[in-house]
C-alpha cells in the first residue's frame, strides 16, 4: 500500500507542475491513469500532496541549499516530486527535529523501485544531508519578506502585497492565521426537515454542532465520528458542507419567496441550494454557469437537496446572461484567484501571479457589466469572492459603479466581517485569522 501511495503522490504532483492543475484534479488524472483502487493509498497520497505542497517553497529552499550549484528544478519531475515529498516525509512530519535513518533508508529504496536505480542515481549523494541540514539559519539568512514567505509557506511577491495593502502586522496575522484550513461548517436543510431535529439526528451519529451567531442554518462542526461525507444524513439532503463565509454571502442576498433570482456561477449548486430554502422553494431561481460538467452536479445537489423552484442555464456570463426576464435578485459568484482558500487548496498560491489578479479581475469585471441589466429597478445585484485581492473586490465595484450610476452600495445585514477597503465600507470583508473562516469579500448594490 505505501509503494502505491507513493506511486500515485509522486505522479499527481508531476501533473500538478506540469498542467499547473490542482491538488484533486491532478489526482483525479492519476488516479485513472494508474487504474488505483485502493482507497487507503488514494487517501495517504492525497494527504502526502496537499501537505507537500502547502510547503513547496520551504521544502524547495532546503533542497535548494543542499544541491547547490544546482536547482530543484533542473531534475526530471519525478525526481523532483521525490525529493519535495521525501524532505515532507523525514523532516516535516518530524517537525525539524530528529531523524530516523531507518525510514530514510526505507524510502529512499522505495524511489529506487519506483523510479528506477538510473533516475536516483544522482541525487543519493544529497539524501543523507537533506535529513541533517539545519533549517533556522536557511531562513534567518533571508530577507524580511522572504522570511515571512518561508514561515507562512507563501511566495515572496504576495507577502509584499499583503505587507503593502493590509500592514505588516495585519499581513502576517493573515498568513499565519491561513497556515491551517478553518473549521468545517454546514449548513441544515429545512427543505428536508426540521432545523432542531435534524441537529438532533446528526447528533445522534455522531456529528457534534455549535451554531454560528447570526447566520440561518449555519453550523460548525465541533467534533465527528465519521467522516461526513459516509453520513447518511448527507445522502438524505439534510445538509450541506459550505463554509460559514459561503452562507454569508448567500444569506446577504435576502430573497423574498416571490422573488425572481439570477444565480450567475452557480455550479456545484450551494448558492442555489440555499437560496431555495430560504426563499421556501417559491418564486424562481435561475441559475447559469459555463461548465456542463458542474452543472451535472449542480442538477444532482438540486435533487439531493430537494430545491423545485431552480432552472439550470448553460452559459458563459462573460460573452452575456441569456434570460429575458429581470431579477428582483441576482447573486454573481465568479471565478477567483482564491487567495482566501490557501489553507485548503494550497498549489493555488503558486500558481498566483501579480498578472493573473489583473486577468482575472478583467474577467469578473465583464461578468459583472453584463449582470447590470439584468436587475430591476429596486432590485439587488449581490457580489462576492473568495480572494482577499482589491483587484478583484474594491477594485471591480468601484470600477462597476463609475460605470453604472444606476447603482449604489447598501449595507449588508447581518455585520460580521470587517468593512471594505478604499472606503467602500458597505462592503464586508472575512479573515480566516479574524473570522474563522475562508477568505471573503461580499458587496450588495441596489438598482436606482
């Protein structure tokens, strides 16, 4: 089983550096690919990537030191999948501290028999001095902002930009408190029963809650038994996993039963699933997104939830929203960097780039140009992201509102987050180092 495991971490994180895919989608790939089925190795090389690579530039660092002249990089992607994964292995799990010679023996010859004695050959020599080199003076050698990157596991250019728009010591509170994923949360289904029974019966396998202030049907899961995704209750469509920022952002969109909804980026369907149950299953929501692949999904969390008054679109919102009929409420979702969700999907800090912020507000910018019209008159267009860039947050609104003076900012009820930056205070803003939670900016506008 370990060989396995091995086999299939070593080879997603090929995929993840060739394709730039992410964490799942790479072992997705793999996984077909080697034709695994074991699920006890599917999960330990799950556990060993994710980990891996939250800590690639660490890692990178000290593989860097010891191989000098030469780069990580300039070895086949195997071995470099090995060596990242080896350092995690020996050096990480151990917290830097002491090594075990045996296990280092072990997985070396685990390389050997999966990549072959030739791919090794040349770095053996550096495996005994990766396991002794001392980390502290690698990092107290480097420059503030590299540091800080070293200690928070993020790239040197976004500890600059955090350091530039939040101060330091907010940035730093903010990378340290994004070290970890938050809490899980999720969100009853009154579609399907009653909110305190249905406590009462996740209780009863197992799945202990704490509610959170000021949000419907929202929960944190305190402690479980069993993994969530084996409860039968999940299957009934008792509940949703969505993080306490997602519910937020729908709950701030407030539809009324007789509304008519736009949900715009609506795959895998949380938004939709949650704006039918409190708008009670009535009035009508449509919900559009590009990819006929998640909107499978969307269709299949719409039955599983039990949500009747939701109609699916295929469409990509930047090219136009193909609806006659106006809103009462449209809620736009869009495409993101995700930098509030390093924690949980930690290969897309590396894949961030100053320009790929430009291009993806670029795009936000026209999804949300051609949401204008589609709002009646005292209607609400609802914004949110899970990125904690103002290009993608201040920076869209504010350009939108210049744009079109039709509309205003409102306060969004109820007040959790912390007020928008570049005096749009209307607007909210969610840390996970402050609020537990993802990541999060959420802005409400009427139409005038």
């Amino acid at each position: 089983m370990l060989r396995e495991a091995w086999t299939i971490a070593i080879e997603t994180l090929s995929w993840m550096e060739i394709r730039r895919l992410n964490e799942r989608s790479a072992l997705m790939r793999t996984i077909k690919q080697l034709n695994t089925k074991d699920p006890q190795a599917i999960r330990l090389s799950y556990g060993l990537v994710v980990e891996t690579t939250r800590r690639k530039n660490l890692i990178d660092k000290l593989v860097n030191d010891v191989v000098f002249p030469k780069n990580i990089c300039e070895f086949d992607q195997g071995v470099q999948a090995f060596l990242r994964l080896y350092v995690y292995q020996t050096r990480v799990t151990k917290n830097w501290g002491k090594y075990n010679l045996k296990e280092a023996e072990n997985i070396a010859r685990l390389g050997r028999s999966i990549l072959g004695w030739k791919a090794m050959r040349d770095i053996e020599p550096f495996l005994g001095f990766l396991l002794t080199r001392q980390l502290t003076p690698i990092i107290d050698a480097s420059p503030v902002a590299e540091k800080i990157g070293l200690q928070t596991y993020n790239p040197i250019w976004f500890v600059e930009y955090c350091f530039k728009h939040f101060g330091k010591k907010e940035a730093v509170a903010f990378l340290q408190g994004s070290l970890n994923p938050p809490p899980i949360y999720i969100r009853i289904n009154t579609l399907r029963g009653v909110e305190n029974e249905i406590v009462e019966k996740l209780e009863s396998e197992g799945i202990k809650l704490e509610k959170v202030e000021l949000l419907k049907y929202t929960y944190k899961v305190v402690e479980s038994k069993t993994t969530l995704n084996n409860s039968p209750s999940l299957k009934k469509g008792l509940f949703y996993v969505q993080d306490k920022a997602s519910c937020f952002a729908t709950q701030a969109a407030n539809p009324q039963p007789e509304n008519i909804v736009l949900d715009i980026c609506a795959a895998p369907g949380a938004k939709t699933t949650f704006l039918a149950q409190l708008m009670d299953n009535a009035g009508s929501i449509t919900s559009m997104d590009f990819s006929t692949k998640r909107m499978r999904t969307w269709q299949k969390e719409i039955i599983r939830m039990g949500a009747k008054n939701a109609n699916p679109i295929i469409a990509d919102a930047r090219a136009s929203i193909p609806v006659m009929e106006k809103a009462d409420s449209l809620v736009l979702d869009p495409p993101c960097t995700s930098s509030g969700v390093f924690a949980k999907q930690p290969s897309a800090k590396w894949r961030l780039s100053p320009k790929s912020i430009h291009n993806m507000s670029e795009i936000q910018l026209q999804m949300i140009n051609n949401c204008a019209d589609k709002v009646k008159q005292d209607g609400f267009l609802t914004y949110s992201t899970c990125s904690i860039t103002l290009e993608e947050n201040e920076g869209v609104i504010g350009t939108f509102l210049k744009a079109n003076s039709d509309f205003k900012l409102v306060t969004i009820e109820p007040k959790i987050g912390l007020p928008g930056l570049q005096g749009l205070t209307e607007c909210q803003r969610l840390y996970p180092h402050i609020h537990h939670c993802n990541g999060f900016f959420i802005a409400k506008m009427k139409k005038l």
